[in-house]
C-alpha cells in the first residue's frame, strides 16, 4: 500500500500547452491553419504531458498483461482456460499480433503474467508480478482479497519504476486473460452504475445462449459481492482481474512519471477506470487509441471523456489498437519537431488571420 500511497501524492494534474508555446510553434509551420487535426491534438497533448516543446519520442513500450479469472468455469468464454498460457508463450516467442505490430512501429513488448493459472518457463521476455495462480469464481464469491487487489495495482506501478531506469517515453497497455471481458464488463456496470445488459458485450464470439448466461452470471457476482462502486479497490477485489488490477497501476505509475499511456480496447479500459476512479488526475495521461467491437468499450470511454483515434472493428486485446495507437501518436510529434516553418520553406504566410 506504500507504494501506492507514494505514487498518487506524487502525480500531478496534465495542463494542456500552459504558456501556448505549442499553438505558437505550429501557426508557424508551412501548413494552413489546424490541417493537421488530430495529429496536432496529439503533439499537444503529448509535449504538454513532457513538459516542453522540443520532444522526441525514443523509448517505446507496450505492456501485455496476463492474468486468469476463476469466471471461466461458469462458461462465459468461448475459449478454454489453458489458451491464456499458450498466447503467453506466443508472445514471448514473438509470433502474435502484438509482435508484429510492435516491431512494425520500433517499440518494446513486455509480458507480463500477473497471474496466469499455466505454468510458462522462465524467460527473459517474461516479467513476474504473479499475484496468484489465476482469481477465484467471482460469481461465488470475491475475486481476490483487498490485499490482493492492492497488490495488483502496485505490480503494475513497480513495472513503470523498473522500466523508467532503462528510458520510457511512452506506454502502451494491453492483456491476455480468457474470460476477462466478463469481469471488465462488471467493472463498467458497477464503476458506471448502469444495468449489467448494457455494459455486457460477446468477448471472443459468444452465440446468443452464452451470452445470456454471461449477462447472468455478471449480474449474479455482483449480487453475491455487493461491490462498492465508491470505492475502486473493492470492485477490484470483487469482481475484477490481476491483470486489470496490473494495468490500473501502469496508468498510475506512468502519470506519476508523466508518461502518457495509450490505452488499447476494453479490458484495457476496465483498468483505466478502476486508476480514474482512484486518482482522477491521471485521466490527462490516457490517450484512447481505438473503440473496439465490445459495445461496452464505448460507453467506457464516454465515462473517462475520451474520443478514441480510430474505429477499425478490432477486438483484439494484447495492445494491438495501443500499437497504432502510439504510431500516431509519434507522428504528430516528429510534425510538431522536424516540419519547416513558412521562412524556412520560403513559403509565403496567408494574408488573412
């Protein structure tokens, strides 16, 4: 809990170009007026972030956080249990998705097993911040301990102060865990105090009978626990997962060292909103890079206040939407540091403001 404490008194809030430094520097460029759209938005908010104008981006990192949910037993996913353990190991051998658009854009996966039920060798590839083998059945009771809910936040916390010494210029947040679509879409109906049917999506494909006892279940555990929705780290503990729990601490860990973080899909938001709901400064760190096909995922972002980058039907998960996510992201920022200005281009000014 130490470490917890530590990082929310030492986050700040994000003021947005403070002195309008950034606005300045782009009416200078040989471009007409806000033609950049987006990319400017981004360059913006990543330099305000950095704290200056003359930003690069260098130290790239995607964290795929896994972890095991004990909801699995109750059918709620289309996949078996032992498929989160063989994705961990395809991705420490460089073969998913995840790996192949890190490579595509110059960044870092980091694995993560923050609490996966198979066992994976070790690997240098392969960070331990094993909470427990996978979280219980939370349909029959809690999800983990409070202490194990705290736990989790924290690893994802020491994942950002092992990863600053080595540079970090930006995150990516991602995971892996059969059936965590179930606890995330718990998470929304609690966090969002709305009805479980509405925060409920189909995760990785389920037919309309599995789908109706996925919506059952959910709102089953959350009769059972009497989650808090006050209080974060007990819907954590209730009903939430210690990989949700690991990237609710990446985004904490990340704003604490004023790192923006690019937030992947729906599992990934889940823990975006459990870190909101802890410290609410840390909403200016978190860009969305996408919305994903899971219907919850945007009436998650719509909480936090967020307009996701693009729409591409993605329902991935592993960082994927992250991944592109933090290539436009750099993008906008090599346009705000490298592209001419009108004297420089000998390009003539407009004439009218």
């Amino acid at each position: 809990m130490k470490l917890l404490k530590r990082t929310l008194e030492w986050l700040d809030d994000v003021i947005i170009d403070p002195y309008g430094e950034i606005a300045s520097k782009f009416k200078t460029f040989a471009i007409p007026k806000g033609s950049l759209g987006r990319l400017e938005e981004l360059a913006t908010i990543y330099a305000s972030i950095r704290g200056g104008v003359n930003v690069k981006i260098n130290h790239k990192k995607i964290f795929t956080m896994a972890g095991d949910h004990g909801v699995v037993e109750e059918g709620v996913s289309a996949f078996p249990q032992h498929v989160t353990g063989q994705m961990v190991r395809n991705f420490i051998e460089g073969g998913a998705a995840i790996n192949v658009l890190a490579r595509h854009i110059g960044a870092k996966v980091i694995v993560v097993d923050c609490g996966i039920v198979s066992y994976v060798e070790t690997n240098p590839c392969l960070k331990m911040k094993k909470i427990g083998p996978g979280t219980k059945n939370m349909a029959v009771g809690p999800a983990m301990s409070r202490e194990e809910a705290i736990r989790s936040v924290e690893a994802g916390i020491e994942l950002i102060e092992e990863e600053v010494k080595e540079g970090l210029d930006i995150i990516g947040a991602g995971d892996m865990g059969i059936a965590n679509t179930t606890p995330s879409s718990a998470i929304l109906a609690v966090l969002g105090r709305m009805d479980v049917d509405s925060a409920t999506g189909r995760g990785t494909g389920l037919n309309e009978e599995s789908y109706q006892r996925k919506v059952r279940v959910i709102k089953k555990a959350i009769d059972v626990n009497q989650p808090d929705p006050d209080d974060p780290l007990d819907v954590l503990a209730k009903v939430g997962g210690y990989e949700i729990g690991g990237i609710a601490g990446l985004c904490l860990g990340a704003a604490r060292y004023r790192i923006p973080v690019i937030l992947d899909g729906f599992i990934s938001t889940a823990g975006a909103l459990i870190a909101h709901a802890i410290e609410p400064k840390v909403n200016g760190y978190l860009i969305s890079s996408h919305v994903s096909a899971e219907k919850g995922h945007r009436i998650m972002l719509d909480l936090l206040g967020k307009k996701p980058l693009f729409n591409l039907n993605m329902r991935l998960g592993e960082g994927t939407g992250a991944a592109l996510g933090i290539s436009m992201m750099e993008a906008g920022v090599k346009l705000l540091t490298e592209m001419a200005t009108f004297q420089e281009a000998g390009v003539s000014e407009p004439h009218i403001q």
